[in-house]
C-alpha cells in the first residue's frame, strides 16, 4: 500500500483509497507532515475496511465484464454488431422524438463509460459491454447520450431533457450501478 499525500489550498485534511487501494490524502498547504502522519495513523481502521470494500468492488466489476469475452478480435467484432442491432432501432425512435440525430455511431468494448458524445462532431460511441444489460438499461444509456446532443453538461437543463424522454432515467441508472458495481 502506498500513501501519496499532496498539498493543496485546502482547509482540511482528506483521504481517500483508489482502485489500486493506495491512499491519496490531500493536505492544506503549510500542514506539518506530522499532523499528516497522525492523521493517517487515526484513520488506520477505516483505510483497512476501505481498502476491503474497494477491492471486493473492483472483483464484482471484473466478474460482471468477463461474462462477455472481448479478447480475439472476432469476438469484438461479434459484440459490436449485437450491440449495434440493439442500439439502431432505439437511435431511430428518440432522435425522431427528440429532433437529433448522431452523426456517427461506433462501439467499443469501453469499461469506463456506457456511452460517450462528442458534442463538436455529434458522434457517439457505445460499449459493447451493454450487452450485459437488461433492454431498459440499454435505452436510457442511448438517450443520455441523445439528449448529450441537446444540452452537453448534466445540468439542471439536461436532466429536464432526460425527465421528459425517459421518466425512468434514474432507477436505470441504479439498476445499471447495481448489476456492475454489486450494489
């Protein structure tokens, strides 16, 4: 475990355990490194269980994505046309809702991001991980990223847009953290 301590204009101390289950803790500027060290030793039973809670999690995560292979080539290429074939026909009913239309649609096995727009040239990029949702889940990724196309920040506008196109938006969006993050 490594500890990696920045100082910041901050006025307090704070800590938190990354993927890799090393702690990051900032610091206010001026802070002796002794006040840092007792802080740490203070904390010492909540960065076990933490550190714990963090590497249970990223188990569930590579559980959840290696129920799709994507390794050859072939099998990418497979997922991606699945996906696409899942994907269009939504594309097609919420743009003509929505008054939008994407001007490129591609997929990648993304682990990070269910979909991503790139608001400049209106393009769109799908994992091909979606296949490891249940439809509903699919559909709200697809408008968010629709309506990305309309409002580009998630701001009070955008969720207005998400309200009116898919009411549903935010028990999708706990059911998909639920399935990929074992909640």
């Amino acid at each position: 475990m490594a500890i990696k301590l920045t100082y910041r204009r901050t006025s307090r101390l704070s800590m938190r355990i990354v993927k890799n289950g090393d702690v990051h803790v900032s610091a206010p500027l001026g802070m002796s490194k002794k006040e840092v060290e007792a802080f740490i030793c203070q904390h010492q039973e909540w960065i076990v269980e933490t550190r714990k809670k963090v590497a249970e999690r990223q188990e569930q995560q590579t559980a959840f994505y290696h129920q799709l292979p994507l390794t050859t080539k072939a099998q990418k290429a497979e997922a991606a046309e699945k996906v696409r074939a899942l994907v269009e026909p939504l594309i097609e009913r919420y743009s003509a809702v929505m008054g939008v239309r994407p001007s490129a649609i591609s997929f990648k096995p993304m682990r990070s991001r269910w979909g991503v727009c790139n608001v400049k040239n209106h393009s769109i990029c799908f994992s091909t991980y979606l296949l490891l949702l249940p439809d509903w889940c699919v559909e709200h990724v697809v408008v968010h990223e629709l309506c990305h196309l309309l409002e580009p920040s998630h701001n009070a506008r955008f969720h207005a847009l998400m309200d009116k196109y898919f009411p549903q938006w935010k028990e999708a969006r706990k059911e998909t953290s639920r399935r990929t993050k074992g909640r």
